[in-house]
C-alpha cells in the first residue's frame, strides 16, 4: 500500500487536493482516493505477477475483496492525523500487514 498508494496519492493530492478532508486538513480527498485506488492496482498486480509462477493460487475475486479491504484500511489510517504520535510510514504498512493477515488468514 505505501509504495503503489501513497506516492501517488501525494502526487495526486498535490495537484488535484483543493477539498480537504474536514477531520484532517493537511489531507485530501484526491490524495486519498488515489492511494486507494493505485494500492489496490499495485497489490493486485504483484499478487498476479506471483500466481503467474505457480507460487499460490487465489479466487481473484475474494482476493479483489480483501485486497480493497487492506486498502481501505490503509487508506483511513493515513488519513488520520497521528503525525504526533506515530509517523504514517509506520502506522500504515503495520496496519495494512495486520489486516491482511486477518482477511487472507494466515498465522502471525
């Protein structure tokens, strides 16, 4: 999430990041449509790049849900304002790796 989604969704929120998001000024809504879009777009793409070489199979459509769900959580996460408290580029991949371990259940 943080390499597909939240470099474009700095880009995008630059450009295009005229509304803010009300309960964190410092964010956008572009920025944070972007990053949860390209998250799912990257994520995907690498999880068909693995399943191509035979390293798993997935149901591709339970796998869109719960890579959206990832994203989704990611995507809130750094909407947050927690500068002060934890660094996003923290927060969000921990996040993100909790729920995807939840969602695809695999064991910590």
């Amino acid at each position: 999430m943080m390499c597909g989604g939240d470099g474009i969704a700095d880009i995008v929120g630059r450009r295009f990041g005229a509304v803010k998001i009300p309960y964190n000024q410092r964010k956008s809504w572009a920025g944070s449509i972007a990053m949860f879009a390209f998250g799912i777009l990257v994520a995907m793409g690498m999880l068909y790049y693995f399943s191509m070489f035979g390293y798993f199979k997935l149901d591709w459509r339970q796998t869109l849900e719960k890579v959206a769900l990832v994203s989704l959580v990611a995507t809130l996460v750094e909407s947050l304002s927690t500068a002060e408290v934890i660094d996003d580029n923290i927060s969000v991949p921990l996040v993100s790796m909790f729920t995807a371990y939840s969602s695809f259940n695999l064991a910590f």
